[in-house]
C-alpha cells in the first residue's frame, strides 16, 4: 500500500517531490521546517544531480508556507546566490 505523506499538503510540494524528501530523511512537514530549505536541497542533491533553482523556491515556498512565486525579492536573492555556491 503506497504511503501518503504529510508533506503535500505543504504549498510547492506535488507527490514527486515528497517521495524525494522521503528518500532523504524528511518525512512531515515539521522536518522539513526544522531543516529548512537549503538543507533539504543539498540533501535532494545528493539523489537528484538535477534539482534546480526552482526546486529550491519551491522548498522555501513549502517551509514558509505561500507559494514560491510569492517569495519576497530579498529572500529569492538569497537562494539565488546559495543555488550558485552549491552549483560550483
């Protein structure tokens, strides 16, 4: 029987997505907040060569709990110049 997660009922979050932070250890929503967004991305890294910028707001979006398109422009600088360190 296929488990549902908690985490999908947090804004950004589809079923694809949280089956992957399943896979790396972050199983309710509670866990991802307490993580956070960058931290959840590296850990999606390192089973997802190919997370993106997009991924990374949607994370935020999650932890925030607004839509990624609703993110304010400082904090979209922030993950844009931690996506560009991680990236290298």
């Amino acid at each position: 029987m296929e488990q549902k997660s908690d985490l999908t009922q947090l804004p950004n979050i589809g079923k694809v997505v949280a089956e992957k932070l399943i896979q790396v250890g972050i199983t309710t929503p509670d866990e991802l907040k307490a993580i956070g967004s960058e931290q959840a991305f590296i850990r999606l890294q390192t089973i997802d060569e190919t997370v993106c910028f997009c991924m990374l707001q949607g994370l935020e979006g999650a932890v925030q709990g607004i839509r990624w398109h609703n993110l304010p422009k400082e904090r979209k600088e922030e993950l844009k110049q931690f996506f560009h360190m991680k990236r290298m």
